[in-house]
C-alpha cells in the first residue's frame, strides 16, 4: 500500500490499523517520491527460535 504524507496525517489511526490488523507494509510517499515505509513489528517467538535452532546451537541470556 501507498500513502502520502498529507494521507498519513490526515488517516494515521486507519493506515496504522492496516498494518497492525492486516500486516501490510506502507510505503509512504513525498511529492511522489517513497520517503519512508512502515512495517509491522513483531512476530512469532517460537518459529524464529526454531529457525535459529536449525542453524546450529544458540546460547542466549534468560527470556525477561
């Protein structure tokens, strides 16, 4: 998805709810030039140990 600064400012709660709810990626966008781009944060724990696990042995501190 694509938006502008004048969107952004003007739709922040809707386009951040998309990337929130939706997992979208927005690109946002400067007199037609992409300035920036907002993704979702976060993830699955447990499927990124295993994919690390898989790669050989781990040695990480205590989950806080």
């Amino acid at each position: 998805m694509e938006a502008t600064l004048t969107e952004l400012h003007r739709k922040t709660g809707e386009i951040l709810g998309r990337v929130k709810q939706g997992g979208q990626k927005v690109i946002v966008t400067d007199q037609g030039k992409a300035c920036a781009q907002i993704v979702p944060r976060g993830g699955d724990r447990k499927k990124a140990m295993a994919l690390l696990a898989s790669i050989g042995p781990l040695d990480l501190p205590p989950r806080k």
